[in-house]
C-alpha cells in the first residue's frame, strides 16, 4: 500500500517502536515521532536503561505504529544523526506500507486496589497505591494519585483467579482526573518483558472473570 495514504497518520508525538533485526543493537525499542518531511522522518532516538542506544547511520530497521484496529509497518534506513536540540534518527520515509491486523485482547473490569513500584537506576521505589479498573492480556488501565512519567516503566502485582503475577508495564497514556477535589490519574499500559505462561495465565484470568459476570448478570 502507498504511505500516502497513511501519512495522516504519522503525526509528531505519536508512538512507534523501531525493530533492529541484527547486529549488536539488535531488539525493538519505543520511541516517538518529532517530525514529518517529504522524505524523511525524524524520530527520537531510542534509551535503553536510561542510556542512548548507539544505532549507526546506515543502519537498516523497521518501524511499527498502530491505530485502534491495524498496526503498520515500513523497512527504513537511518539516515542522519541529530544531537541539537535534542537527540533524533532521521529515516528515510518509503513509498509503500504494510497493514498488519492487531492481536485483539478481550478486557474485563476488575476494580480492586494494587501496589506498583517505579522502575528506577537503581531498582524500584517506594510502592505506591493504585486501583484497577480493567486488564487484558496486553496491558492495564487503573487509578493512581501518583503522577507517573509518560513511557515509564512500572512493575506491578496482579491478583488473577489462579493467583498473583508479577511483571512490569509500560505506561502508554495518562489522563488526569478530579472528583470530590481529589486529583487523579488514569493510567494506561502494556506489559512488557512478560512470559507467553505468565500473559497465558492473564488471559485465562480474563476468561474466568467474564463468565463470573455473565452468571451474575453484569455483563
């Protein structure tokens, strides 16, 4: 399919991972868009443990962003190096686009209150308090009077129906709340570094849920 189409898309700010299939830096990193040219298109460049990861000019990769129902993907190159006013790729922006259908996960609310702790240098914070709104096997939305950082990593305790799992999140969007003059934040995020056993046992906890509800009339 041509970008053109898709172009619309690709608005600074937006999230996207960039896929290095080989070489010393091989892996998928998070990032976000900063500019759109023509040509070219400036993303920022990505951190790994709170260090930039040295991608070399000439570096092949592919980026990966998605909307609510499709993710997309291009191959790319990296074509410049950026360090002023703050450190960006700049890739080269082909002619054709891939659609590939997402991974749809059912979600189910589950409001009960957790503890998350912040994934630091120098290990996890202090636990903070936080209430569950849903979860899926891809991520968690809940409620918190932390303000937590946009792409922070989290590491959280979920209870599901055969037990607790620990992993850890990434947060993908935080919105603020007020009610009764209290201010809150709704958080969303994806889980990350998680075992196919441990998403296996979420998603099967999900399941659970839902028939729990359906005998109850909730649903």
């Amino acid at each position: 399919m041509k970008i053109s189409q898709f172009k619309m898309k690709l608005l600074p700010g937006l999230r996207v991972d960039i896929v290095v299939p080989e070489g010393e830096y091989a892996g998928k990193y998070r990032t976000r868009i900063e500019e759109v040219g023509e040509t070219i298109i400036a993303v920022g460049t990505p951190f790994e443990k709170s260090n930039i990861v040295p991608l070399r000019i000439g570096t092949n990769l592919k980026l990966i962003f998605w909307d609510e129902v499709s993710a997309y993907s291009f191959a790319t190159k990296i074509k410049q190096k950026i360090a002023v006013p703050i450190h960006m790729l700049l890739l080269e922006l082909p002619e054709t686009i891939v659609k590939v259908q997402r991974r749809n996960y059912v979600r189910v609310t589950a409001i009960y209150p957790f503890i998350f702790q912040i994934v630091t240098l120098e290990g996890f914070s202090d636990d903070f308090k936080g209430t569950m709104l849903d979860f899926s096997g891809g991520g968690i939305r809940f409620l918190t009077e932390e303000l937590v950082e946009d792409q922070a990593i989290l590491n959280v305790s979920l209870d599901l129906t055969d037990g607790r799992v620990q992993t850890k999140v990434q947060v993908l969007r935080i919105e603020e709340t007020e009610e009764r003059n209290l201010q809150r934040y709704c958080v969303s995020a994806e889980f990350i570094e998680i075992s196919e056993r441990s998403r296996d046992r979420i998603i099967r906890s999900v399941f659970e849920k839902q028939r729990t509800m359906r005998k109850k009339g909730l649903e």
